[in-house]
C-alpha cells in the first residue's frame, strides 16, 4: 500500500511539474542549476549544401524517435531528481537541451547553451559564479561530440556522454573533462569477436558508418583480429553516396556470409533496405549496439530473406515511472492549444507521435542517459553536501568541482553499481546477445558480462538460422586436415590451400600452420604426421642369438687351435710337425686364435674402439698367417725344386732364417699401414637414417682408403701363396702342403666375395652376424683343412707319421724326376 501511494505522489508530482512548465518549451526548464544536454532528435541525414552564412532548421531534418525517446528520458530524470526528498532536497535542478540534429553544423546552438546574458564567451571566474550551468549530457555520435567537445574541455566543463564510443575519448589528455556512461567500441568489438568465435565465422566484411564512430570501429576490429584466425575480407565506409549495389556485389564475389555491420540507425537503415532491394540473402548480419534493438527494420516484408540477424545490445532495463510521465506528457501537451515557446530554435514537431510510440521506441541508450543524469545529480549531491537532509546551499556548485566528484561517482541505480575507470569509461554494464526473430522482435540470446568470471554465454537453441536450422559457414578456404600445411593464397591468412607433409616431417597446426618441420635423426614420421615417432635403433645386441651363435663358435675355435697346439707340442718331433712347418705350426695357431677376437666386437652398440676392435685384429693377425703360408710355401718349393737348380738361394735362406725374415717383414709392413691409414681416418660408429624411415641402422663407417693398403698387402700375400702352390702342385704327398694352402685360400676368396655382396645389399642389423659367420668361416678353412688333416694322420694313422715312410715318398718323387 506504502509503495502504491508513494507512486501515486510521484506522478502527481510530475503532473504539476509539467503544468508549471507547461508556457516553456520542453527544451528547457529552469532549476538552481542547469544541466546541458546534446540529443539529435532530428538528424540531417543528406549532405547540407549552403552557398551562405545560415543555420540548420532542424525541425524541417527527418525525426528520429529514439533520440526523441532518450531526450524524454533525461527530462524524466530530472523531474524525478527534483522530486526526490534524498538527493537534492532543497535544490532543483533544470535543463537546457539543444537539438543536435548535424555532426558539424551546430556551434550555433553550442553557443547559444554555454551562453549567459547571451554572451559566448570562454568560462571565467566570473561566469563560473553567475552560470547556472554546471554539466553537459550528450551528445551522440562520436563525430558530433568531437566538434563541440574542445569547446568544453577548455575549462574542464563536465560532459557526460551517452552515445559517444570512439576510443579517442579515453585519452585525459585531450578531454580531460569528458566522461561516458556508454561502453566504448573497444568492448563491443570484443563482443563481436566472440560471438565469431563461437560460430567459427573467419571470413567477414566489416561495413562502417564513414564517419569517427565507424572508422574507429573499423580500427579497433582490424587491430583484434591480428594475432587471429579471423581474416577481413572487406570494408567499406557507409554515408549518403554509397553505391550499394557495388557494395553487395563485392561481398557477394569473395562469397562473404557474415557481415558485421558497426553503423549508427540511419545508416543500418540503408544498409537493410538496399538488401532487400537487391535481393541479397542468406548472410548473417551483426549488428552493433546502435541498431541492433531497431522497431521497424524486423518488422519489415522480406526482412526473412536477407538472412539472420544477430546483435549486440543494452540489456533490455525497464526505468519505473518513465511510461506514466510520457502518457502524462502527452496527456498535457495535448490539451494545450499555445504556441510553443522556443529556445534556440528548437522545435519538436512531433505532435504526430503518441505516447505508445515513444514508449515502444528503440530503447537503446536509454540507461546511459538516465544514469548520466543521475551521475551529475549525485556529485552535486556531494559538492552540496547534502547529506544531512538538506544541501547547503551557501556552497555554489561549479563545473571543475562536479567534475572532481565525477570521478568519485559510486551509486547504485536500478541495481547497477555506476562507476568510472581512470578513463572516464563505465566500469559496469553488460551486453545482450539478441536475435531477429520471425515475429519481428529483438530476443535475448545470450549474455556478455564484464568483469566477471562467466562473461559470454549464448542459447544456440534460441537462434532460426536461415540455412535449416545449421550455423552457417563463413570460411574462404576449408581448414587443413591434420598433418597438411598452408599454402597462403592471395594477401589473406584465410585463404590457402593444403599440402600433405611428406614423410620424415611434421606439423604442429597450433604453432605454425603453414611449414612442415624435419624430424630429427633420431626421429622418423609418415607423410601426413603432426609429431614425430623415436626410431627404432637397429644394431645387434650381444643377447642376440645371431652374437651367441657366433661368439660361441669363436671360443669352440679358440678351444680347437689351443687343442691342436697341445697335439702338435705332443708330436713335435714327428715327420708330420715338421712338415707342416714346425715352430710356424704354432704362431699360425696363435694367429687365428688372436683373429676371432675380432667377433666379440661385431655386436652391441657401436662405439669408436669397438669400430677400429672389429677389423685391426683380423687384418694384422690374418696377415701374419698369410706371411707364415706365403713361407711354407716357399720353402716347400726351395727344397724340392729351387735347391737343385740354385743350391746358392737354399743356403742363404737357411743361414739368415729366411723365413722368419719375410714374417718380420711382413708384420712390420701390415703394422706401419695399418697405423698410417687408422691415423688418417679412424673407423667410427655411424647412423644410417636413408635406407629406411623408422629405423636407425647402427653401423662403422669405414673409409676404405684407410685400410686400402693392408688389403692391397694381404692381396699380394695371397697372390704370392697362389704362385708358390701351384710351382709345388706335382709334390711328394705328404710333403705337398701348398695344395691344403691354395685350397684354403680359395675358400677364403669365396667368403669374402659372399660378405661383401651380401654387405652391398643387405646392410642391416644381421649383417653384423654375417661379418662374425664370414671371418669364423675364413678361420675354420684354415683350420679345417690344413691343419685338422695332420692331426687325423697323428692320431688315426700313426703308421704315417715315420721317417723312413716320409723318406720312401722321397725316394719315389726322386726316381719319377730322374726318369
């Protein structure tokens, strides 16, 4: 009952306010201290051409109800001000409002506001005292706001704008004295982002009021999308000559589906109209806060066509008691029949307009301005202090103090903590995400709070896309698959084509999209891969059964050689011991023995020592049993050939040791090469990455210069064991050792030949067991066939093993030459 009361008081207020107001014009009201306000009511919309000196008759401009709406608010706001007993109870406040109906052609009216005993001059000590005017409310637009704002910031005049969203205001030093109730367009751009974000749109137009507001709108999104994936397709500045058609065209050729429209409500008005004229459809229209809450664009036939129109909005506030003053001001004017009195030839003309339709007008900036108004009654509620009850009204309020008190501003207004940065921009607020629906109407989609943990939140539900129900895409070209690379196409980010990583590479997508990155040596990738794969490292390992097999067939050599140089220390004075070489028997046993060492070296994971451990031995101690072969040889054929003919060469060769001259000759010449060469280029381990792609092959690399001379030596070696044999072929048997020689030898030709073919092509992990099977298998020859046979005839045929059956082989070979 208290509140039904106090409301009804409040109106009954307000009528009688009117009706003291009723022989002035709405434009002004008279009060202690005057607030100033800048509202375009009407608004030229064509280029104002003028060949002399005149003003702009705004009543003749067309009308634009919302900016009538917000202009009806702040007279609201004032009349509930004076009607309050808290604020400023013993003080009234009054406006003057000025018609701002062109950006540029209005210092006529700004003069006549800031005027006082219609003097303009700039404000002084002296008008500060006798001025009644303490703030100014508006303007709008951001371009009509830079005109007449240095008039004001001269003298940190307060300005409270509601409207005015370019970024240049937050610079104190150039308007030191201006504030706003409005978000600047650094926030919407942000909302507009994520509202692309969250339907993936990358390719967009930006279409923009030419005009401050728009290009630095304009600005701002360029500046966002930088370190995006978002690209802007293209932009235009929106006035009275723009060729729409062109327009439409343009965005039609790069096949652009989103359209983000930052444009003030005339302009968006063309935009729409010129749309459906040309039969443009299936986009999606953004639309900024100066349009988005528009009451005839929705409604209008064939609107559907154009596509989905989704918006960027003040949440939808409901200010009480703003509905009975308008049907109460209607009511009034009405009923009175006087001319209306003028105040700077301001002239509403808008007697057409019922109450309903200021009520249902576009409520866009409706907050701002009432909460603007609030702002200055609140710091003149300080400077006055009227916190007791009542103000004191012995203070006189000036600009610079309200100004001062501004800056403090923290009230609470319909649930709203109104608050000022260090820029003078709102520190509090929302947007609405809202939606052109089928019935004509702006609904709320969603929600985009500021300075708050949940800040974007959208109801895809609630959105009629125009494409069955389905986001629509808005892409120049389809994203990559993964494992492909961009190829950028054209001056765009957003426009490419894919290319498969080949393989061995790579690609992260979210560092860099656009190269293919190598894998490292030890890594490996099919075609196609976003990360690399450890290769699998190929070397054999000495568990490895191929390593058992061969490292235990070295020791079992290694157990025959140390049994047969037992056996033939045993019988070292028999025939047969003698014959195959005597005390040499034994270094050659010792030899091979020190040979298969090489083996144990073939396996595991190569390193240097193993490297240079894998070939010296085989290469020195091998050649030391050639030398030992390359004598036995020789001997052989001396004494049963050579002697004869040239007794002089056998005694020589006995008194100096022939024999073990050319074995010290011959190791000494392997020794020096093999230093020389291993000096020059030592055998390192190496990694072959080339022959397969998942697999590191872990090898020695040998030069073959470094051990070209010790092969070209043991060739020689081998070449003059083949001559000796084949001199002593027709021998007496058990003397003939050169054919077990050259038997050997021809063995060992044919493994070698075998390795290195296999080595050729086959160069993978067994190949290390091959090389183990190759020098065991060269040993066992030896072994097997020069030496094993003697050890046979010691054993098994001891009858053979005897002097005088030796000298009756002698004796036959020397009846047989004689003959």
């Amino acid at each position: 009952m208290t509140q039904i009361v106090a409301h009804l008081y409040l109106l009954g207020c307000i009528l009688h306010s009117l009706h003291e107001a009723d022989a002035v014009s709405e434009f002004e009201l008279d009060g202690d201290y005057l607030i100033g306000g800048l509202f375009d009511i009407h608004h030229v919309k064509e280029r104002f051409h003028r060949d002399k000196p005149e003003t702009i008759n705004c009543s003749s401009q067309p009308f634009i109800l919302s900016s009538y709406r917000r202009f009806q608010l702040m007279r609201f706001a004032i009349e509930e001000i004076n009607n309050s007993t808290k604020l400023l109870p013993n003080v009234t406040l009054g406006y003057k409002i000025l018609d701002l109906c062109s950006d540029t052609q209005n210092f006529a009216g700004v003069f006549n506001l800031i005027s006082d005993g219609s003097l303009i001059q700039p404000w002084n000590d002296s008008q500060r005292l006798t001025s009644k005017m303490v703030t100014v409310v508006g303007s709008y637009t951001s371009t009509g706001t830079l005109s007449v704002a240095p008039l004001f910031m001269m003298d940190f005049f307060p300005m409270v704008s509601y409207g005015a969203a370019s970024s240049v205001f937050s610079r104190k030093n150039n308007f030191p004295s201006f504030l706003r109730t409005v978000h600047p367009n650094k926030d919407v751009i942000e909302v507009v982002l994520r509202i692309l974000r969250e339907f993936n749109w990358r390719w967009v137009s930006f279409l923009h009021t030419d005009d401050d507001y728009g290009r630095d709108g304009r600005d701002l999104f360029i500046r966002t999308i930088e370190d995006t994936e978002i690209c802007l397709a293209y932009t235009k500045g929106l006035d009275q000559d723009t060729d729409y058609y062109k327009v439409f065209q343009q965005i039609t050729s790069m096949k652009v589906n989103v359209l983000i429209v930052f444009a003030l409500e005339w302009t968006a008005e063309a935009l729409i109209e010129a749309a459906i004229k040309y039969n443009v459809t299936n986009k999606v229209w953004i639309a900024g806060d100066a349009w988005s809450l528009h009451k005839e664009l929705p409604k209008k036939d064939e609107i559907g066509k154009i596509g989905t129109v989704v918006g960027i909005a003040e949440p939808k506030m409901t200010i009480p008691g703003f509905n009975d003053f308008i049907n109460a001001f209607r009511a009034q004017t009405q009923q009175e029949n006087g001319t209306e009195e003028r105040f700077c030839n301001q002239a509403c003309n808008c007697s057409n307009h019922t109450a309903a339709d200021i009520i249902n007008a576009d409520p866009s900036f409706n907050f701002p301005v009432y909460s603007a108004v609030y702002s200055v009654a609140h710091a003149l509620h300080t400077v006055l202090q009227c916190e007791t009850g009542r103000c004191n009204r012995r203070i006189t309020g000036v600009p610079h103090m309200i100004l001062q008190e501004l800056w403090k501003t923290n009230f609470t207004l319909l649930n709203q903590s109104v608050q000022f940065d260090e820029n003078g921009d709102p520190s509090f607020g929302s947007y609405a995400i809202v939606f052109w629906n089928k019935s004509g109407e702006a609904e709320e989609v969603g929600l985009y709070r500021y300075h708050s943990s949940l800040q974007f939140i959208v109801n895809r539900t609630k959105i009629q896309w125009h494409e069955n129900g389905s986001v629509p895409q808005s892409i120049c070209s389809e994203e990559c698959d993964a494992g492909f690379a961009k190829n950028p196409e054209g001056l765009h980010k957003c426009c490419f084509s894919c290319t498969k990583c080949k393989s061995g590479t790579y690609i992260n997508s979210t560092v860099d999209p656009y190269t293919c990155h190598k894998c490292s040596d030890t890594e490996w990738s099919e075609a196609g891969s976003t990360s690399c794969y450890r290769r699998q490292e190929n070397y054999m390992p000495f568990s490895h059964g191929g390593a058992v097999v061969v490292m235990l067939g070295a020791l079992i050599f290694m157990g025959l050689t140390a049994a047969v140089s037992v056996l033939f220390f045993i019988n070292y004075k028999t025939p047969i011991v003698k014959s195959a070489g005597g005390p040499m028997c034994f270094l050659i046993l010792g030899c091979l023995a020190l040979s298969s060492v090489s083996v144990f070296f073939a396996f595991g994971k190569p390193t240097t020592a193993f490297c240079v451990l894998r070939v010296l031995p085989i290469i020195f101690f091998f050649t030391v049993c050639l030398a030992c072969f390359v004598v036995r040889a020789f001997q052989i054929v001396c004494i049963f050939k050579i002697a004869v003919r040239f007794p002089n060469i056998l005694s020589w060769w006995l008194k100096y040791k022939g024999q073990w001259l050319v074995i010290c000759v011959a190791c000494i010449s392997q020794a020096v090469l093999l230093i020389v060469g291993l000096s020059v280029s030592t055998p390192h381990p190496k990694n072959d990455t080339q022959r397969h792609p998942d697999i590191i092959i872990h090898y020695c690399y040998n030069n073959l210069n470094e051990v070209l001379g010790s092969l070209v030596f043991i060739a020689l070696l081998i070449i003059l064991s083949f001559c000796f044999s084949y001199i002593g072929k027709d021998l007496p048997k058990n003397y003939n050792e050169a054919k077990s020689i050259t038997f050997c030898l021809l063995l060992l030709i044919i493994i070698w030949i075998i390795y290195v073919t296999v080595y050729v092509l086959y160069a993978e992990k067994y190949i290390h067991f091959i090389y183990g099977m190759a020098v065991l298998s060269s040993l066992y020859s030896f072994l097997s066939w020069y030496f094993l046979p003697k050890c046979f005839i010691i054993i098994f045929q001891p009858q053979k093993n005897t002097q005088q059956y030796f000298q009756s082989l002698i004796q036959s070979y020397t009846n047989i030459v004689n003959q």
